[in-house]
C-alpha cells in the first residue's frame, strides 16, 4: 500500500535518520568545544544552548517515530484479557486522546512561536530566533498527530506488536 510506505518513511524513517543527523552533530560540536575549552582555553560560548536546541528538536521528531511504531508508554498488562470490543474501544479512546492532547499541545506551541516572532526574541549567547527551539515543538506533536492517525489506518484498532527477541528493531 502507498500510503503505508509513505506514512512510514515520513513519520518514522525520516525523524530517525534526522534523530542520527542530530546526534552527530552534537557530538562534533561537543568534541569542538572539549578541544576549546581544554586545548586552547577558548571554549565556545554557544555550543551548550545549541545542543539544548538540537536535543529538543531529536526528541520532538522522535515521538513521531515511537508513535508511529506504537511504543509509547502503555499500560497493557490487562488488556490481553479483554473481549475484543473492548480492546478496540480502547484503542480508539487511545486514539482519541492522543490526537486530543498533541494536537491541543501543537497549538498552544504554534500560539508560542507568534509570540517569540512578534517579539523578535532570540537565545542569549547565540542569537539564534526562540522560534526555533519552540516551532521544534509544533512539529513534533503535529507529527504525534499524524503519526497515530496514520498507524490506526495502515493497522487498525490494535496494539502493536513487540519485535522478535535478537532483532536490532529499536
């Protein structure tokens, strides 16, 4: 199907690779600043505010791919023992309230960003526009929405299924 492969590779393949992107570059700028701090005595002043950046922008493009995949934190000891109904109830009200709460989440962090862009506030030693750390935000629960939306269509109204033990599937 389509929209599977394009759903997966947009919600779950390109936040990853992003993910790694960000890593090593946060590694690079971590080492550079080592090497300043203790080789040349001049460490460089807004490495640990755009780490900061960095992190936040891999965490919110990560909890696409960890809903894509349907490994966010759940409470399912139970469920097992449900009817199926049920369990498709609950689903659904999983559903619901994820897409719920990211997407009320989405909005008042796109209503943070006008305010940072309306007041031209930008990070302290930096200067880099606050609009960039908090649009982070924005897209990450936008793409929480589209993520759980997505899963639900390609795989319907069921828990995901663990990877088989050994595999490297993280």
């Amino acid at each position: 199907m389509i929209f599977a492969s394009a759903a997966k590779l947009l919600l779950r393949d390109i936040p990853r690779l992003a993910i790694g992107l960000i890593l090593l570059l946060c590694i690079g700028i971590n080492a550079a600043n080592i090497i300043g701090r203790y080789v040349f005595l001049a460490p460089l002043p807004w490495a640990e505010e755009v780490l900061s950046f960095l992190i936040i922008w891999g965490v919110c493009l990560g909890a696409s791919a960890v809903t894509y995949d349907r490994r966010h934190l759940a409470m399912d000891v139970f469920v097992s023992r449900y009817p199926q109904w049920m369990r498709r109830a609950l689903e659904g009200l999983i559903l619901a309230m994820i897409v719920g709460f990211s997407g009320f989440a989405a909005l008042q962090a796109w209503k943070i960003v006008q305010i940072m862009a309306r007041n031209g506030q930008v990070s302290i030693t930096a200067e880099i526009p606050m609009t960039v750390p908090y649009f982070g935000f924005v897209v990450g629960f936008g793409m929480i929405v589209l993520a759980a939306i997505a899963t639900t269509i390609v795989g319907g109204f069921k828990p995901a299924e663990p990877p088989p033990p050994g595999s490297n599937e993280i």
